[in-house]
C-alpha cells in the first residue's frame, strides 16, 4: 500500500510540474537575465526584498507590503512555546485615492511587476483608470539595513487630477501596548514631520519602534495625521497634478528594536531624518553601489535564459539574506516569512554557506561568527548532556540555546550539526589561508568540535566506534546507530581538527585520529552504504548516504558513488526538500554525465517553484517560499558541479568541469580572495 502510495505521489509530482511550467510561463512571459517580470498577478505567491537586517515582502497590491521580517529578533511564539521571529511593525505600505477612488489590483490596468535583481528593486507599475500611470519601487536599503523606501513616480493622463495619498504604519495585531503619533521636529528651519508607533512583542520580550516620512522632490505639502485604528495610523497629502504632470515622491522608514538598540524609538527616528533631511539620491546611489560590489560574484549561463534566471534568483536571495557586518545566520526561510520560527539549522552551514564562502568571504566569515559568539552556550550544552567539548543546538535563536520544540526528536538527537558546523570553520581557512583566524578562532572551534566527538562516541569489542541513538540526516529515522552522514561528518571534522593542528604546530589529541579511522559505516551484501546500521531500504526524507562522496569526500571510489546514487535516488521521499537532487546533480556532473546532472538540477526546484516569480517552496507540495536551503543546493550543483569547482586544503580548483547541452557557456566570477573567473565552453 505504502508502495502504491508513493508511486502515486511521483505521478501526482510529474503533474505539478507540467502544470508549473505551463502556469509560470503565461505569467512570466518576459524579462531578461536581471529582471523576472510578471503581468499577471493569479496565484500570486511574493517574492521578497531585504538587506540582511529586515525583510520586505511587497504584495500584489500596488505600494503595499505584506509583512517585514526581522532578523534573529524573538520572543515566544506561545506562552509555553520555543522561541519565534518576530515580524516588524509595518511601515511599508501607501493608500492613493483620486476622485474618491482608491488604488487597488481590481480597477487599475497595465499592471506589471518587475524583481531587478541587480539593484535589489520591486517595481510595480500600473494605470489607475483613466487618471495617472503609477510607478512604486521598493528597497530594502543595503546601506541602511534598518531602513526601507517606496520610490514613486505619478504622471496624470488625460486631465487634472486630485491625488491622495496617505503613508501608513500597521502593527502586528499580537503586539501589546501600542502606542501611536504624530509629532513634527524642528531644528532652526529643517522641519522633520514624524510617524511613529511603539510596541511591546507579544510576550514583552522586545520594545519595538517604527518611524516613517514622506520625502519630497519639491515643496513639502501639508501633512495630516490619520488614526484609523488602534494598529493602524496614516500620514497623508493631496497634490493637484495638470495633465502629463510628473510628480515624485517617496515614503521611508526605519524599524529597530531592543534586540540591537537601548533607545529604538529614538533610533528609528534618527534613521528617517537622516532619509528625509539627507539626499536620496546618494542613499539610493549607495544602495546601488553596494549591491554592485556584490555582483562581483555572479553566475553567468549563456543560452538558456531561465535557467540564468533561476540561479540569479538563488544568489540574489543567499545575498539578500546576509550581511558581512551582522555576524547573524540565515534560516531556512532567510527573511521571507517566520517559517521555523526563524532559527537557524544545519541549512546554513551545509547548504547556503558554501556559495557564499565561493563569492563572498566576509559574509562568509560573519556566518561563522554567530556560531562562534555562541559557543559558550554550546559547550554548556555538552556538560548538560554528559559530553565535552562543544553540543551545538539543531535549532538555534540569539541565545544559542537549544531552540527546537520539545516534542521534535531533531533538537534531542540530530548532532551532526556540530560536525557541520566544524567543517564550514576548515572551509573558510582553505579558501583564505589566514592563518591568525585559524589560532584564534578555526582552530578553537575545531578543537571544541573534535572533543564533543570523541567523548559521544562508543568503543566497540572489536576496536571499531559508533556513535548511537542519533536523528541523521534522514529524519524519517529516529534512534539510529551509526547514521552514515553523522558518523561521515564527525570524520571529517576530526580530521580536519587534527589538519588545523598541524598547521599551527600544535599536538592534537590522539583519540582524534583512533576515532576518525575507526568509526563504523555499515553496508548491502552489494557494496551499498547502509543508510543506518538496521537500514533496510525505506524510503529517506533526503540526500544522507550520498553526502558522504560530496561535500564530504569521504567516499571516493567511483564505482562507490555510483552504486549508492543508483541506489538512494529512487529512496527519496517526492515531498522531501529541495536540496536533494542538488547533491546529485553534483555527484553525476562529476561524474562526466552532464545530461542525468541536469535532469536532477532541474529536478531540485522545478516542482517548488511558485508562480509569478518562481520563489523557491521547501518542496513540491508545500507553499512556504522563500526556501533559502534550496538555494543553496540549486547554487552548489552549478558552482561544484557543472563549474568543477572543488574547495581543498590548496584553495579553489577546478576539475573536469562539464557543460549540459541546453547552455552555451557557464562563467562562473569573483571566486574567492582573488576574484578568479572560471569558465566551461
């Protein structure tokens, strides 16, 4: 029955993805290699704007945006619940009315949005009746990552207009003690019209404080002050405009809270004079400088258009998510929604951390930080448990406790995160060579990592280890001894502890090595990689065996990879997670067949895909984008796979690379400290 169950789902799987491409492509029917546009807003799934701080999601709605995501700000998702991110109060959001007639998708025409990519932009353009062309631009601003704006440009038709437009701030309905107002601060002659609204988290954990303001090309309008309801005030203007009039304006705002300021009220408010008494010009021009210089960085696939599209998409969103002066993570939904509750998990350093250490060093580096600024706690955690060394939590929040609901067995048994965790450490010291960090902080870590190991592992009668009782990567499993991908990765990281060591002439701890040589890995009669010790062919929630011969190259044998590949593909459960197929692709790019490596590329994030935009779900069936984790998977099997790009104890090199037959030519730029391009013809 189970059988006949799962063969359905891979048909019903099929179906989606027929029916994704043809729904996508009506709605997607334009756009180049840095702009995916849209013109049809049915099954409208978003796509979302940020700077690494905050995270806007604009809607299909012309000037209005469905929520602001924060960063690694939490309180309790329920009183006697784990810890959630917390969306921040809403300053994102216009109402235009002309002739009583208020700005929706239903009564304008000629709508269109546009992601530009390369300026990290969300243009909505439309006609609103017969009265003015409309033009809203939304920034999460890179260089003010507390900040946004709503650019707008108006330009009457075929008369003299009226407009309205009123700039609201709305408050999460679960927010408590909301205080709203309206004040206007003077400075000699710098008058400075002020929105603002405070709150408490739901759980009075956080104070959180957002100001807003219009900024004005021209002369300054008269400003009224609107409440409309205990959640939600305006500030609004009206402009006659004669017709083929352009007028211009724009709506900014800034959301801070206790979580990285004593004083976010006043904060925020010095962030919005400095918008509105500064030059938006040069904020905009920074804006758009310090997304070039992330583009420095960049896939380039010649040949097939959506293809380059998605994996730009990918990028931009890796780099949307992060910032190389936060040393904050990226969870699995980076700041696209509260999925997870915003924690972050192995996705990080297995999945998104990869490309980003490729193309970008210092955000790289700041993803490692936050595990380093938490490794206190992730030592306290081991003595909790009865181990040394270093026990990193499966979920993590600020605190760098255990954040993992209760019930889920994951928070209690999946370890291998502190091997993947020890790994991303090594990574960053090949491709940069420092050698200062790596005594400072590499080394540190690694040795915590390789400690934890060798105290959670059992010696066996015959000399071998395990280690037992463990949630793999394969979390349809529980209770597993000698999980192939947690005894995989704890290898690894002994030997790359031991590898630090050498290098700064330091003597290792012995057991290192005994235990990395010895750990037990279990097989078929036929030579295959059991999954588990007791593994017996069930079908697996994702890629765990396959790991082993990429990233982790503990597998090398070419016959190996490809019994185990031939194998596990068909164990995939269909509504498993994205990222799976990535680790394939890779594995059959490097292993010169390009065609079945593109099939498994396509395979990884076609299904999950969500029209108009293509926003990336967590699988095939599940609505829930932005997955961040796919991502970075989708990135890997370009970079490490078609690209041929391998990340060893001597830095980047590149290996057999291969080409599929639907691209031309694959450039793959700004890799590592040097800035190198490579590229496959």
């Amino acid at each position: 029955m189970y059988k006949l169950n799962i063969k359905f789902r891979r048909i019903f799987l099929f179906l989606i993805c027929v029916n994704y491409i043809s729904g996508l492509t009506a709605q997607n029917q334009f756009g180049d290699e840095w702009n995916i546009v849209t013109n049809d807003y049915s099954n409208y799934t978003g796509i979302s704007v940020a700077n690494g701080r905050i995270g806007l999601l604009p809607s299909e709605h012309p000037g209005k945006t469905k929520a602001i995501v924060l960063n690694h700000v939490f309180d309790k998702e329920s009183k006697f619940g784990v810890s959630k991110v917390l969306l921040g109060i809403n300053f994102s959001n216009l109402e235009i009315i002309i002739s009583g007639d208020t700005l929706k998708t239903e009564n304008c025409s000629k709508w269109k949005q546009t992601l530009d990519m390369k300026k990290a932009a969300f243009i909505t353009t439309c006609r609103f009746k017969d009265y003015a062309d409309f033009s809203f631009t939304t920034y999460a601003l890179r260089g003010m990552p507390y900040s946004g704006m709503i650019d707008v440009d108006v330009v009457s038709l075929k008369k003299n207009i009226r407009i309205r437009v009123g700039g609201q701030i709305i408050c999460p309905k679960e927010y408590k003690d909301v205080v709203s107002g309206y004040r206007v601060m003077q400075d000699l002659d710098a008058r400075m019209p002020i929105l603002q609204t405070v709150a408490d988290s739901p759980f009075g954990k956080h104070h959180l404080a957002t100001t807003a303001s219009f900024i004005f090309e021209e002369e300054t309008p008269d400003l009224k002050h609107h409440i409309k309801d205990s959640l939600h005030h305006e500030l609004s203007f009206t402009q006659d405009l004669r017709k083929g009039e352009t007028y211009q304006f724009a709506w900014a705002g800034a959301v801070c809270t206790t979580q990285d300021f004593y004083d976010p009220k006043s904060e925020s408010e010095r962030m919005v004079v400095f918008q509105l008494l500064g030059n938006k010009k040069a904020v905009l021009e920074r804006h758009l400088e310090l997304w070039n210089d992330l583009w420095e960085g960049d896939i380039i696939i010649e040949g097939d258009l959506e293809s380059q599209q998605d994996v730009r998409l990918a990028l931009y969103h890796l780099y949307s998510f992060a910032r190389d002066d936060s040393n904050l993570s990226i969870a699995p939904m980076g700041l696209s929604a509260q999925g997870y509750n915003g924690h972050v998990f192995w996705d990080t350093e297995l999945w998104m951390y990869p490309p980003l250490l490729i193309f970008n060093q210092d955000i790289a580096k700041s993803l490692l930080n936050y595990r380093f600024d938490r490794l206190d706690m992730a030592r306290k955690k081991a003595v909790n448990f009865g181990y040394k060394g270093a026990m990193f939590p499966w979920e993590s929040d600020e605190t760098g406790e255990e954040a993992t609901p209760t019930w889920a067995l994951t928070g209690t048994f999946e370890h291998h995160i502190t091997a993947d965790i020890g790994i991303a450490f090594w990574n960053y010291f090949r491709m940069t060579g420092d050698k200062k960090w790596l005594s400072t902080i590499g080394y540190p870590m690694l040795k915590e990592v390789a400690d934890f190991w060798v105290s959670r592992s059992v010696r066996n009668e015959n000399g071998t280890y395990s280690i037992n009782n463990v949630v793999g990567a394969n979390e349809f499993y529980h209770h597993a001894n000698d999980n192939a991908f947690t005894n995989g990765s704890a290898k690894t990281a002994l030997q790359y502890a031991n590898r630090a060591a050498r290098i700064l002439g330091i003597d290792s701890n012995e057991k290192w090595s005994e235990l990395a040589e010895s750990l037990n890995f279990h097989y078929f009669p036929n030579g295959v990689l059991k999954e588990n010790k007791t593994y017996d062919g069930e079908i697996i929630k994702q890629a765990d065996v396959n790991l082993l011969a990429y990233p982790l190259s503990v597998v090398k044998n070419l016959d190996d990879i490809k019994s185990d590949l031939n194998y596990y593909e068909s164990k995939l459960a269909p509504e498993g997670p994205a990222m799976s197929h990535s680790v394939l692709s890779v594995l059959y790019a490097r292993l010169g067949n390009p065609e079945k490596a593109f099939e498994l590329f396509k395979r990884a994030y076609i299904p999950n895909k969500r029209a108009p935009f293509g926003a990336l779900s967590e699988s095939a069936y599940s609505n829930n984008p932005y997955f961040a984790t796919g991502a970075g998977g989708m990135l890997q099997a370009v970079i490490f796979g078609f690209g041929g790009l391998h990340l060893t104890d001597k830095g980047i090199v590149q290996k057999n690379p291969c080409l599929p037959k639907q691209w031309k030519k694959l450039t793959i730029k700004g890799v590592g400290p040097e800035l190198k391009t490579f590229e496959v013809k």
